[in-house]
C-alpha cells in the first residue's frame, strides 16, 4: 500500500502515542484523522485486528469525510509519531493538494478490496438440498 509522506519534514506537528494507547474507539464520532509517521497502530474491528498501520498509513479519514462514527478502533502497537489532521486541514489539503485526496482515496480503495475479499472467502451459501 502506498503511504502518505507529506508531513514527513514537519517534526513539530507530530503527536507521540504510547504504546497501548487508544486513538479513537469504534463508534466514537471523530473530528481527526491521522498520519502514522513512526511506529505501528493496529485497528481492530469487533476485537479483532483486521490492519496494522505503519509509517506513511492513515487511520480515521472516514470520520472526516462522512462525519459518521468510527468503524474500527485504533490503539497503538508501538510508541507512535502521528500527524493529526482535523477537519479543516483534510479539506485545505483536499483542495490544494490532488495528490493527497488520490492517497486517501487509495487507501480506502485497498482497505475495502481487502474486506470484500475476506468477506468472500469466509461466505459459506445457503445449501437448501441439505437437510
């Protein structure tokens, strides 16, 4: 997957999480984003961990596009740096940088092949001859 290396020079932006440390809860409403610059943020789906967020990954974007609650949780594997990006920055950088929009974009793109792929292999049809 492609990451996002923007903020990659802009150390006083970053945010440090603690290993172990909740970012955001699914079911949450969320006003942020974030950009994994070190370490790993691991997202879970119903306790399971369904991604692992590295260095130039993103977390939360959807909140900031649909401002509908999370649909995961995240909670940092590894001592983290992350750039946080609210609402107002996402759309500043939307519109004056394509190359970002086309990164979350793919992102998201990747994250939903993944789940209808998963979601395939694990369909099991209705077999109404058995029984």
């Amino acid at each position: 997957m492609r990451g996002i290396h923007l903020f990659d020079n802009s150390p006083h932006r970053y945010k440090t999480v603690m290993a172990g440390e909740t970012l955001f809860k699914q079911g949450e409403n969320g006003d942020k984003m974030y950009i994994v610059q070190e370490g790993e943020i691991d997202l879970y789906l119903l306790d399971m961990t369904i991604e692992t967020v590295g260095p130039g990954g993103i977390l939360g974007e959807l909140a900031l596009i649909d401002n509908r609650p999370r649909t995961a949780t995240a909670i940092a594997r590894t001592e983290c740096k992350v750039v946080e990006i609210d609402s107002d920055r996402f759309t500043f950088l939307v519109q004056e940088t394509p190359f970002f929009a086309l990164d979350v974009m793919t992102v998201m793109a990747d994250r939903l092949r993944y789940m209808d792929r998963h979601a395939t292999e694990s369909y099991t049809p209705y077999d109404m001859t058995d029984g």
